[in-house]
C-alpha cells in the first residue's frame, strides 16, 4: 500500500472512530467523508439508506407538473 493510500486509511478509521479530522486529508475527501456521516451512509457496506430516495421521490410527486413540463423541454 503506498504511503498515501496508508495515511488516508489511518485518517478514514480515525474519523470513523472519533469524529476527528486530519487538516492533511484533501478538502474534497473530508467533504465526501462528512456528507456520508450526515447522510448516514453506514461505512461498513457503502450504501445509504432510503430515507434521501423517499424524499426525492415525493417531491417529484408533489411537482408533478413542473416535472413534466422539465421534461419535455430536455426531451425536445
């Protein structure tokens, strides 16, 4: 494993474990990282839950129209 790979590893446990994150992890890692743990991505198997997907799904019912109208113009 090389030394980066070894040293993201470390931090990913670390920010698993306690929450901490190291100031060396790239911003868009730490970001992903954060959006995961807010979203409640469990880390163990790498999916999320549905909650996410149930909302989309009703918002996109409860607009119905504008998503239909949306549509048809990307359609065109």
């Amino acid at each position: 494993m090389s030394g980066y790979m070894e040293f993201i590893s470390k931090a990913w446990k670390e920010f698993v474990k306690q929450g901490d994150m190291s100031n060396e992890v790239r911003l868009e890692i730490a970001d992903s990282w954060k959006r995961c743990k807010e979203y409640g991505v469990d880390f163990t198997d790498g999916r999320g839950n549905d909650a996410y997907k149930v909302s989309v799904e009703s918002k996109i019912k409860e607009n119905a129209e504008l998503v239909s109208c949306g549509y048809s113009m990307v359609v065109m």
